[in-house]
C-alpha cells in the first residue's frame, strides 16, 4: 500500500484523538504550510497537521525506505521534530505494521523526538 492512502486514516487517527484544524496533503483536506530549505531549495510538507490546545502537531506515515528517499524522509523528520517543538506540539510517525521497527530505528539513529504509533 502506498503512503497516500494511509494518509486519510491518519487524519482520522488525528480527529478521534481531539485535535481540530486539521489539515493533510490529500485530496478532501486543506494542504499543510510547505516548508522550504534554502540551501537545495527542497521542499517538505506534513502528511497531516493539527491543533490541540494550541499547540500544532506533526504526522507523519513511516514506511521502510532507502537511499535518496530514506535521506529524504530523515530531513523532513528532523524538520517536522523541530517545528514541533517550537510551537509546543509533538511529531507523531503513524507506522503499518510491519514498519514499526523502521520508525524506531530512524529515531534512534537521528535523535528525533517523536512517539510512534501503529496504525492498523
């Protein structure tokens, strides 16, 4: 299954879980804030968003990858890490099964603070 449809089972994760103003990069949601790095001009926008008590937290759907794509997802989670902070929120990975393990293991390797939950 690709990431794309996980995406609206995230958004409804997000929505039982209390969080409002949420948004996601699929078709029915607004598309989250895009977020640029000036240095290679790449760009990284969330799966999902939302807001709880004012505080804006990150999704973001963990699937086994590698390579440039791999590199890829660890710039983005270290981004998404550090806007959640900032704003007080958290950064969620939404692992399938069968990909928990990768999750943890990219946090681990790159000091990111997230939780990490099983979609199912």
């Amino acid at each position: 299954m690709s990431k794309q449809a996980y995406i609206p089972k995230v958004a409804d994760w997000v929505r039982v879980h209390g969080f409002n103003d949420i948004k996601a990069n699929t078709e029915g949601f607004q598309t989250p804030i895009s977020y640029g790095r000036q240095q290679d001009s790449e760009q990284f926008i969330p799966d999902v968003t939302g807001k709880q008590f004012d505080q804006e937290s990150y999704f973001e759907v963990i699937l086994k990858s590698s390579g440039d794509e791999a590199r890829h997802l660890l710039s983005k989670l270290k981004l998404l890490s550090q806007l959640a902070a900032v704003k007080g929120g958290k950064l969620y990975l939404m692992s399938p099964r069968g990909h928990r393990s990768y999750a943890k293991e990219v946090m681990a390797e790159s000091n990111i603070v997230a939780e990490v939950i099983n979609l199912p």
